[in-house]
C-alpha cells in the first residue's frame, strides 16, 4: 500500500442528521479532489455495495472494476465480475477469485499480520500489569453479529476446563462495547480470567502472537490467530469462513446442519441452533489437539489437514465438530 485514504462516513452520517447539507457537500469536493490527486488507472470494489461504487466512480478512474454488485453498484462501475458462486466455505476464496477473474496470481491464500513495534510493547506492558504467565489462552467471545455468537454462558465453562485440565489461564480479548458482555461471561465462570477488553487491535494482535491457544468465533481476532498461526479453534456456524482448517494446528468447531451456511438467510427462526450444537467437550478437545502437537500430527495420517472425522448425531449434524471426510 502506498497511501491510505480514510472515509469518516460516521462522521458523515451525524452531520446529515444535524441537517449540515453544505458540509456534507464540502466534504464530498474534498474527497473527490484528493482522490483523483492520484489519477488512478483502474478502481476495484471488492464490496460490491452502493456506496463502495460511488468511492471508485470519484476516483475517476476510467477502469472500475466491481465485485457481485448489488444495491444498483453496476450503474457506477463499468467492468463487473460476477460473485463467487455460494459454497461451503467459499467466504475466505472470494478475493482471491476476484484476483484470478482480472488476470493476477490468486493462488497464495496466506494471511499475514504486521504488528508494529509500539504495538508488541503495550501487549508487554498489559500483560505484565495483569500477571499473565508465559503460557496462557487467549479467548475471542465477542462479534456484532448475532449469528456468530456461540452460547455465551458456555465460555464461562470452558474458561474453567482450560484452567483445571489443559492448565492455561485464559486472556479474554474484545472492544469497549464487549465490557457487559464480559462481566457475564465472568460471572459464569468459578475461576475467572485476565479482562484485557478494550486493548487496541495492534496490541491485541500481539498479545495473540504470544498465546499458547486461541478459542474464537468468525471475528477478525480469530483471523489474526490463523495469519499468526497460533494452535487455533475457530467456532461456526451460520458463516463459515474456511472450508478446511487454514494450517496444520488450527480446527474448525463446526456442525454441519442442513442449512450451513444460511448466509445470514436463517431458517431457525434466529435461533441460531448450528451455534448452540457446538458443546464445551467438542471445544476442549479440539484444543487438546493443536496444543499437543504430537497428538495432532499422528492423526493427520488417516484426515485431511486439520479436518476432524465425522459422524452423524440426532440432528444430523458432524459429531465430531468439523467438516466430515
């Protein structure tokens, strides 16, 4: 990336609804401007939404190349590539087919994260504050999508299981907005766990770098453990981001209903049960797995990498959590 320019579209939205039309029109000028300051060539809309159309038509640039546009997006680009076609796991492989359908490499699907130096310092300082030990879990309870959400009083149990039987006092990870959720999750649990709720993503990501397992749901803490390659259980439902664990020490905490994924279409009524068929012995084991390595590499003989083998329950779903064979 050469340069970054920030839309405040909050911002935008408050002073629309105080009435300041005019600064909203100044501000457009401004955008305008100092977009094509950069007098793109081409513009890509990989959200494929009205307003990520309008962004790559102020650019000017001749070539606007957009991603399954909806909401009328096409009137405003001029080049449009279809959607990737709806599959199980397709959501982690739609840049990288849009790369392909304009001619780039889209073959390397690795993630990667930068923590900056001042970021891997403020996780040092908070993590020495609270005590923490050198071995810890780091837990990501927190997302703002109802559908992701997995029961929250079940993490109170499972923060109590990695303490008394993987010996792993766990760090709880999430925004400012997640301090009520994390008092409940707190009153839940008989042992409790280290509140760093409302450290900043950079120091978060390092404190994640550190950790000895990560537990999350499809949140983006979730998938800085995977770019950092942390022994990973990634809980699903409704979204599922990977079709298959995304390296060899991460597993996937998954029941594959009839209706996953529902693409936030849910067929339950908003009840969310591919969520609730997740249990806390399904979690624990899979994280006696990835923090076991060698318990992890001889079962990679008879499975596909990081896939668990299933088997059908009462509800016809993957008894053992994850993507069958």
């Amino acid at each position: 990336l050469d340069a970054v320019v920030v839309w405040d579209r909050a911002e935008w939205k408050r002073l629309l609804r105080r009435g300041r039309w005019l600064e909203v029109a100044r501000r457009i000028r401004t955008l305008r401007h100092e977009l094509r300051g950069y007098r793109a060539d081409i513009a890509l809309d990989l959200q494929g939404l009205l307003r990520s159309a309008w962004i790559a038509r102020l650019t000017g640039a001749p070539i606007r190349i957009g991603l399954g546009n909806k909401e009328l997006s096409w009137l405003l680009v001029n080049h449009r590539v279809p959607a990737f076609p709806t599959r199980f796991g397709g959501i982690s492989a739609q840049y990288p087919y849009f790369a392909e359908q304009i001619g780039l490499d889209g073959s390397d699907r690795s993630l990667e994260l930068g923590i900056a130096p001042a970021d891997r310092e403020t996780a040092g300082d908070a993590l020495a504050e609270a005590g923490v030990p050198t071995r810890f879990a780091v837990a990501a309870p927190f997302t703002t999508r109802p559908q992701k959400h997995w029961v929250e009083s079940r993490w109170g149990a499972l923060i109590d299981r990695l303490a008394t039987e993987l010996d792993l006092p766990t760090v709880v990870l999430g925004g400012p907005s997640d301090r009520a959720a994390a008092e409940r999750i707190r009153a839940s649990s008989k042992t409790g766990f280290i509140d760093l709720v409302g450290l900043p993503l950079g120091p978060s990501g390092e404190v994640i770098a550190r950790s000895s397992l990560f537990i999350g749901v499809d949140t983006g803490m979730t998938h800085a453990a995977v770019a950092l390659e942390r022994p990973t259980v990634m809980i699903v439902g409704s979204d599922v981001p990977y079709a298959e664990a995304p390296h060899r020490r991460a597993r996937i905490a998954l029941h594959r209903l009839p209706c996953v994924p529902c693409a936030r279409r849910p067929t339950c009524g908003g009840d969310w049960t591919c969520m609730k068929a997740v249990s806390v012995d399904e979690v624990i084991g899979l994280a006696r797995e990835v923090t076991d390595p060698a318990d992890a590499a001889s079962k990679e003989t008879d499975r596909d990498l990081g896939t668990m083998a299933s088997g059908m329950g009462d509800e016809g779903c993957s008894a053992g959590g994850v993507e069958g064979e």
